[in-house]
C-alpha cells in the first residue's frame, strides 16, 4: 500500500463517507426529529444548524476528571465509541455506494463495531467512579444483554437465505429479505433493537429523563 491508497482511506474513514458525513446525516436527522416532536406539540423547533451548535458548545467545554477516578479509561472510552461508529458508518456507507467492493465478513465486522459506542458507554460510567454514572452504565449494560441477541439473530436471518456474510451480497440479492414471514419478523425485531440502540422511547432506561428534576 503506498501513501496515496494510506491517504485515500483515511479519507474516507474521516470524511466521507466515514465520521463527518455520518456526523453530518445524524445531526440533520435529530433536528428533523426534534423538529417534527416541536410540531406535533405546537412548538417552534429549533432552527436547522441548532444540533450543529449544540457540537460546538460541547466540543469547546471543559473536560472535567472525575476525582478518584481512572483517567486513561475515562478520556479514551468516547474516543473508542466514536472510532467503531466511525469505522461502521464507513464500511456500510462503502458497501451501499459500491457493493462489489466489500469484503467477505464485513457483516461480522459490522457487528463488532457497532457494539463499541454502548460498551464505551459502559467503561466510561465506571471509570468515573461517580455512583449516578455507574447506575446509568449498569443499566446500559442490562440493555445491551437484553437487545444484542435477538439483533444478531435478525441480522442473520437474510444471512441464512443469501448465504454470504457480505454486505454486498445481501444487497445485491435478487430476492428481498423482508419478502417472506421470516424476514418481516426479523425487521421487525431489528428495528426494535436498533431503537434500543440508540437509546430511544421506551428504551432511554440508561439516560433516565423521565427521573430529572424539572426546572
């Protein structure tokens, strides 16, 4: 590999269509949210560059080390999180754009990354040795026993009918996966899982809003 191919991929493991793109697609997607939910209870919204704004004010705050606490774990577990969802958005964007160029296993390997941001999450509330914080990560842990098989399952049910772990592949089947009872349960499911991946209603049990004092 020489420099221009090393460059190449840094690229795009960095920009596009890696960390900034998907970056750049999920802050629109939480403000299409945000602002749908702002609507729907008679609210303004917030403007289009407001989840953009929000990066930047957190971006330039102080890091604050828990005292007591495991600083080499506590700054490098975001970092992790943020490089496997990097590394994932990357190898699924690549395989959507160009599905003859993906590589045998990439699935797997998709799998893996995928559940590095939660444990990251995980490490991150330990280490800080703050109690509310170890509560949050012990119920993200709670969650991601409850939602990582029956993920893994879904994910291998178009695995089964395809027979190839390439994302590629799966793409470029003849046959959609959702095409027969099988595959709508395992969309289903999926869909289901990828919510409490994220943390969403009613799967926020991690982030606790519901028990934040209001004021």
């Amino acid at each position: 590999m020489d420099a221009g191919e090393l460059a190449l991929m840094v690229l795009q493991v960095l920009v596009f269509p890696g960390l900034l793109f998907t970056a750049a697609v999920g802050l629109v997607t939480s403000w299409i949210d945000r602002k749908v939910t702002a609507r729907v209870q008679m609210r303004v919204g917030p403007p289009l560059l407001q989840p953009f704004y929000d990066v930047i004010k957190l971006m330039v705050k102080e890091t604050c080390i828990p005292a007591g606490g495991s600083r080499l774990l506590f700054l490098s577990a975001p970092v992790v999180g943020l490089a496997g969802a990097a590394l994932a958005s990357t190898i699924i964007w690549r395989s959507l754009m160009a599905p003859h160029l993906a590589f045998i296993g990439d699935l797997i390997v998709v799998l893996y990354l995928l559940m590095l941001p939660a444990l990251a999450v995980v490490l991150g509330s330990f280490a800080s040795r703050n109690p509310l914080a170890s509560l949050g990560g012990s119920r993200e842990m709670k969650l991601m026993l409850a939602y990582e098989l029956p993920f893994v399952l879904a994910v291998f049910v178009p695995v089964i009918q395809t027979h190839s772990v390439r994302l590629g592949d799966l793409l470029l089947a003849e046959k959609a996966a959702v095409a027969n009872p099988s595959g709508v349960i395992a969309l289903i499911v999926s869909i289901l899982c990828m919510q409490a991946k994220l943390t969403l209603v009613p799967f926020d049990a991690p982030e606790a809003e519901t028990e934040l004092a209001g004021g």
